[in-house]
C-alpha cells in the first residue's frame, strides 16, 4: 500500500460492550456512516479489533470527510491517519512529513505505539523511543511532556499495515441510530424539543418529527423554521419524516368550548392523541418531547402525569431533569439555538391562558372534555392530513 494513503480510524467506544449483539450494533454504525458520506466520494469501510477503517477510494476533501463522520453515533472517538507498510524504515520515512505541520506548531509532544501485531519485531517501548528520537532531530524545537502534550503522535502496528496519526478527535458518542427503535418526536420551534430529539437519537432511536401548524395564527415563516430545526438534526440522524400537523379547528374549538385556564393542558392532550396516531401509523414504539419538570406550568409533574394517561405509548423525555442552561447548550452543540430563538412563533403559544391550571387532577380534566363534546373524527382527520415532507442531508421532498 502506498504510504500516501490517508485513512480514518473510528474507535467504538460502548459498542465493545455489547457482547453478543455487537456486531449488530458495530454493522449498524457502518451502515450509517456510509450514509454521512454519501455525495462525497466513494469509501471502503470494514471493521477489525473493535476499530472501524473508512478508506477512500477516490479523491475526497478530508476534512469534510471527518467533520460528516463526527456526526456519527457510536463512534467515541476518530483520527485521520497515514497508512504505511509494517515496516519500520517505511514509518520513519512517513512520520515526519505527515506530522510536519502540526509539529512545526507545537512546543511539546509524546509518541504512543499499539502493537496488535506481536510479530513486529520492535514492542511498544521501543517504537516510542526510536520514534520520538527521530521526531526531535527533525523538530529540535520541541520537548517531551508525557502528561499533557500539545500532539500525541500515535503508531498503530495492525494485521494489514501500520497507522500513523496524531491527537484523537472526539466524537458523537452514544449509539447508531436505528439500534434502539423508532420514535415520534414532537418538535416545535423552541430551544427544547430539537435538543430532545438528538438525544434520543444518541441512544440509537430513529427519528420522525410531528409539528403543529396553526394557520392563521401561525405564519409561514415558523413553519420553515421548523423545518430548519429538522434539518438541522440530520447530520446526527440521517433521514427525518417531518409531518406538519393542521391543527387550527382542533385549537379553536378547544378554545370556544373548554375553560381557559385548562386550555394549555387541553391542546397538549390533544397533540398527544394526534401524534400517537401518526407514530403508530409509522412503526414508532414511543414519542419524545423537550419538557422539563417546571419550566412552565403545563410541565409540573401532575400536569405531565395529566397529558401522560391519553397515550397507549411511552414518552421520553431526555430532558426532564436539565436546567434551561444545560438545554441551552446542547442546543448550542449542535447548532439549533440560533434558529430555535427566531421570532417565529408556534401553535403552542396561541390563546395562552393568563392563569393556567397547575395541578390538575387527570379525571377533572377527562370530565372537561366529555362536557365539550369534540367530535373524535376531529383529531383522526387532523393525523391524516398531515404533509410530510422527507428531509435527507441531500435535500427534502414534499409527500
């Protein structure tokens, strides 16, 4: 193999834990990374001693290439490297021109080896001996810190070849997309809901997105902000089915004929039921919202108990626990909260009460609702005709 060859290497972190499902969880994070790449060249991945190899097989910018791979989750960590023959003049050729620059930049550094391959005749020790001996006659301005180096040069001796490549990038964490099952998430235009969904989708659920429109009390503008959440979501998610739910009647009626102090917890009922059908309908095992124990009045825990018992499936919610800050800066990490503060405002701030219901008790507000007598077919219709549109990093399509 040429030793011009650059290569990623993608450490799998918990994956290694899975015993004997890994191998479906480490398939399922090459079947996703493969994805990410799409449009960027073509790759060969394989696996091997709990590390994944992405080998470009044409020409690829690099750089976009871990960026989209940093994306990926199962993947703890990765590192462009230089791949060379396990030979030991051909790794002292290769260091120094590969790590020329950021070498050049540094005032210190250490040399790691991994040798997988026992039959190399040089052990770890002595790769970083010999290694970080030539790396200082090349680079006299630096020095050795082995506790907090400003490069860690790295040597992994393997079955095929050898890897040069320096300090390890993080990355997504978590699990593939897809090992965990498939969940509805209700995504507005705040700062919570888009922040929910990526982390579930850490912990391996497949995305769709519901959202309720309310024209005309809500504009076009929140609509396609919403829809830039979602697109947002899609470098960590692959593909999202975004259905936009019509929600004015609904919302009018609740309006006219409930009280408006349970108002808020009405419409929250009614979203559940509106979106349970459209996850059952898409295969989903559960849905996820943004709420937070007491960020607002319809998120005390007997009101979220209240909006809980109208839906058959779980609900997640990722960030019941987090203060606002917290949320704030996930929201921040993956780049939703500039969008998500747009002054575009959605259904959910419509005909907000002035005295909202904290406590309520769930057979109360079951009683409220029998008195207001809603036609059912109200909510079935609001769920089938929802518009879908299917986002993709490649573009979107209206359904």
């Amino acid at each position: 193999m040429s030793d011009q060859k650059e290569i990623v290497l993608l450490k799998c972190g918990e994956l290694v834990l899975k015993g004997q499902n890994r191998s479906t969880f480490e398939d399922a994070m090459m079947k996703n990374a493969r994805r990410r790449l799409e449009g960027l060249g073509k790759f060969h991945i394989w696996k091997s001693q709990s590390t994944v190899y992405v080998e470009p097989a044409t020409d690829v910018e690099m750089d976009r290439v871990v960026e989209r791979l940093q994306t990926v989750f199962g993947v703890v960590a990765l590192c462009p490297a230089r791949v060379v023959a396990k030979d030991w003049q051909a790794i002292c050729a290769a260091a120094p021109d590969y790590l020329a620059r950021d070498l050049a930049g540094a005032k210190t550094f250490k040399v790691n080896a991994k040798r997988s391959d026992k039959r190399f005749p040089m052990d770890s020790p002595a790769i970083c001996r010999e290694l970080g001996g030539l790396l200082l006659s090349r680079f006299p301005h630096l020095r050795v810190d082995v506790n907090q180096p400003e490069v860690t040069v790295t040597v992994e001796v393997r079955e095929k070849d050898a890897y040069i490549h320096k300090n390890q990038l993080p990355g997504a964490g978590g699990i593939p997309v897809g090992t965990g099952g498939k969940a509805a998430l209700l995504l507005s235009g705040g700062i919570d809901s888009p922040v929910a969904g990526y982390m579930m989708a850490k912990r391996g659920l497949e995305l769709i997105a519901v959202h309720f429109a309310s024209p005309p009390y809500t504009s076009e503008r929140a609509r396609q902000k919403v829809v830039a959440l979602a697109e947002k979501l899609l470098p960590y998610t692959g593909r999202i089915r975004l259905f936009v739910v019509p929600f004015t009647q609904l919302q009018e009626q609740l309006r006219d004929k409930g009280p408006e102090e349970y108002f808020t917890l009405l419409m929250r009922r009614a979203m559940m039921r509106v979106a349970e059908q459209i996850a059952i309908r898409e295969g989903c095992q559960g849905l996820i919202t943004g709420e937070s124990v007491g960020q607002v009045a319809s998120q005390t825990i007997q009101a979220l108990g209240v909006t809980d018992c109208v839906t058959t499936l779980p609900v997640l919610r990722p960030a019941i626990g987090m203060d606002k800050s917290e949320i704030v800066a996930i929201a921040r990490k993956i780049d939703t909260f500039e969008t998500s503060i747009l002054p575009y405002e959605d259904c959910c701030t419509v005909f907000t009460p002035r005295h909202p219901r904290t406590r309520p008790k769930a057979e109360e507000v079951a009683r409220i609702e029998a008195e207001m007598a809603l036609d059912p077919a109200l909510l079935d219709e609001a769920a089938q005709e929802a518009e879908l549109t299917v986002l993709t990093l490649r573009g979107m399509e209206n359904r």
